[in-house]
C-alpha cells in the first residue's frame, strides 16, 4: 500500500517531468488567451469528469477574481449546464454535447480549451475539430503524447504521463497559472507595461 509521501513524489516527478515542455507552450497560449479577451473575444472550456471540475474551476477564476480585483472576463465553462448536456446527449448523442454548444457560442478568435486526460474523449475532439471550424484556437490539456487532440490543437499541455490523477494534478496547477497570468496581463497599467 502506498503512503501519502510516495503519492507526493510521484506527483513532483511528473510536474518536474512537464515543466520544459509546458514553458515552451504557456507563452503562446497566454497570448493567445490575452488578445482573444482583449478583442471581445472569449474562452470556451471543456472536459468529463475530473476535467469538467477543472473547466469550471478555471471559468470562476476569470468571470470572478484569480487575485486582483477587475472586470470580469468572459469564460463559459461548457459542462455545467444540465438542461443542455441531457437535451444535446438525448436528441445528438454525448459525442456531441460539447461540438453542438461551440457551434452555438463560438466566433472566430474566440478560444477552446479542451481538457482529457487521454486526448481521445469523443466529445472533447469533436469540440476542438467545431473550434476549427470557426477558426477559433484550440489549447488542448491532456496526458501523454496528446491523442487526437494533438492533431487538431493550436498549442497543446500533455502531461508527460499515463496516471489520470498526476496529469489533473498538473493541469490544475497550469490552469492556475493560466488564470494568475491573464489576469496580470490585462490589469497592467501601461507604466508597468513598459517597465516589464
């Protein structure tokens, strides 16, 4: 049986094992995030199960406060609407449920975040491939080697690991930082703009 400290250094393994490749992609997607919200545009988040919390954890992140306190930014995280999810899954099938809402409520330079731990949930893909064709951005959080999603995404976060809870642990820390940054970013003055 594993104890606690076992568990807590597998999870700094796997962290410690995703900083590089996470480094490369966290500028290009915080741009990508910042001048989406900064144009009216807005994030779109998706994910099942554990990812669903983390969609709709990140989404209270931005429409509220991460740490400062500013407007709120538009974020709608896409698995939190029972109504929707059971109407879509009933009348379309669960592939669906997330595609049929991007449809919906996406525009070109708005932002897709799809979250599986695998890269390979049929309605997590088929929301990225719908993002494609809005020409929305796709940043794609996901396991090792990225799935389907990997093919389809603008910038992708694959946890460099096949256990489902250290690649949500780590996207639960990017998605973090993700938040802290934006949020820098647009309540910057210019003055500090300038000197950064």
């Amino acid at each position: 049986m594993r104890n606690f400290t076992s568990i807590a250094q597998e999870h700094n393994r796997v962290l410690k094992s995703s900083l590089e490749v996470f480094e490369q992609a966290f500028g290009p997607a915080l741009e990508i995030c910042t001048r989406s919200l900064q144009n009216q545009g807005k994030l779109l988040i998706c994910g099942n199960g554990g990812s669903a919390a983390d969609a709709q954890h990140f989404a209270a992140e931005l429409v509220g406060r991460y740490e400062r306190e500013r407007n709120a930014l538009p974020a709608v995280a896409l698995c939190v609407d029972t109504s929707i999810i059971t109407a879509l899954g009933n009348d379309y099938g669960f592939d669906e449920i997330f595609a049929r809402q991007v449809r919906a409520l996406g525009r070109a330079g708005d932002v897709l975040i799809a979250i599986s731990t695998s890269g390979n949930s049929p309605n997590v893909v088929k929301a990225a491939e719908a993002g494609k064709q809005l020409d929305m951005n796709v940043i794609a959080f996901t396991g090792q080697g990225g799935g389907k999603l990997a093919k389809i995404s603008d910038i992708l976060f694959a946890v460099p690991s096949g256990h489902t809870a250290r690649i949500q642990e780590v996207h639960g820390i990017c998605l973090h930082a993700l938040a802290e940054t934006i949020e820098t970013q647009l309540t910057m003055t210019s003055n500090e703009r300038i000197s950064t």
